[in-house]
C-alpha cells in the first residue's frame, strides 16, 4: 500500500508530466465533471452501482483540486450461515465527500491520464437482518441499520480525451482506503465540461 501511494506521488511530482505545448483547452481553469456505473464492496463482497459529481480548479503549477460527492449502493446476498434467511439481499449504502489533489498527464493528442489521491469523510448504512417475531413467526425487519462515520483516503485513475470545445469524455477506476482497508471499487465513464 505504501509503495502505490508513493508511487502515485512519485508520477505526479515527475518533471516528465509538464505538457509540451500549450493548448487552447488548457486555459480552461474549472471542470465539472459526473458519472455512474459499477461499484463494489470489497469486505462485504457485495456489487451495486455508484454515482458522483465533481467540481476542479485548475491551479497555476497544473494540478487539479476537486471536490466530489458521491453516493454508492450495494448488495450482498446472505449466505447459509443467516439459516432462514439465507438467498436475502442486504444492501449497504455508502455517502462521500472527497477532497483530492490530481495531475493530468498529456499522452496524446487531446488524450490526458489522471492520477488522484486525497482525504474523504464517509457515512455508511449498513442494513442487517433483525429477527422480529410475529405470532411465533420469525420475520426480517429491513428497517434496523447501523451507521459509521470514517475518514479515509481516495485514489483515482482517470483516463479522458478533451475536446476543443470543453467537453470530457473518458472512463474512471477509483477505490477508497477507510479503517485499513480498502473499502470500495468502482468503474466509470466520465461525462464533463471544462470552462
């Protein structure tokens, strides 16, 4: 873990990362950016979908400091162990806020890979299965959750292709390290505009 994160810190400090030429779109200051798709819970080993918003600012030595939220959503399907209950869903459900410093890096025309790291605030929801009786009967009361607030770190990878007229278009993979693991892992497009 601490041999990725130096590494990250290397590249982005890396003098090799200035970009040659100066183009009309890289005097663009501010990006808002959005996406949706995959994501997955790695403790839980549960899979759901994930969306997120983001706002840049352009700094004068070329990084990037964003601010997102995101908000993520999972499910994990009990095993044998939870007896009557085994085949439910139980969903968990993951609120950020993610401050982070990121470079992008010129790799060809119009085409940037971005590497980001930063510090997060989540709340999670987790819903477990509460036995409640009802007339003898056993039954799943989805209502009893338990909540957590952690702070933790962000990594992303982005890979998009800027068009002249401020339009971003690519893809993202992004994890989260919280209580000393990694947390979360998602994958997906992004859709932005620069101005």
């Amino acid at each position: 873990m601490n041999k990725l994160i130096v590494a990250a810190i290397l590249l982005m400090f890396s003098p090799t990362c200035k970009s040659q030429e100066i183009q009309s779109f890289d005097s663009k200051k501010f990006s808002l950016k959005t996406g949706a798709g995959y994501f997955n819970c790695l403790p839980a080993g549960s899979n759901g979908t994930t969306i997120w918003l983001e706002g840049s600012r352009r700094l004068s030595t070329d990084f990037e400091i964003t601010l997102k939220l995101q908000h993520s959503q999972s499910y994990m399907t009990l095993d044998d162990s939870w007896g009557p209950w085994a085949g439910q869903k139980k969903p968990d459900v993951f609120y950020v806020v993610d401050l982070s410093f990121s470079r992008p890096l010129k790799i060809g025309n119009y085409q940037f890979l971005e590497i980001g790291i930063g510090i997060l605030y989540e709340r999670s929801y987790s819903w477990l299965p509460a036995v409640e009786y009802n007339n003898g009967n056993p039954y799943l009361n989805y209502n009893f959750e338990s909540k957590m607030d952690d702070l933790g770190m962000s990594l992303k990878l982005d890979y998009h292709y800027r068009f002249n007229n401020g339009f971003i278009l690519g893809c993202r993979a992004q994890t989260c390290y919280v209580t000393g693991m990694f947390e979360g892992l998602a994958i997906t497009p992004i859709l932005g505009f620069r101005f």
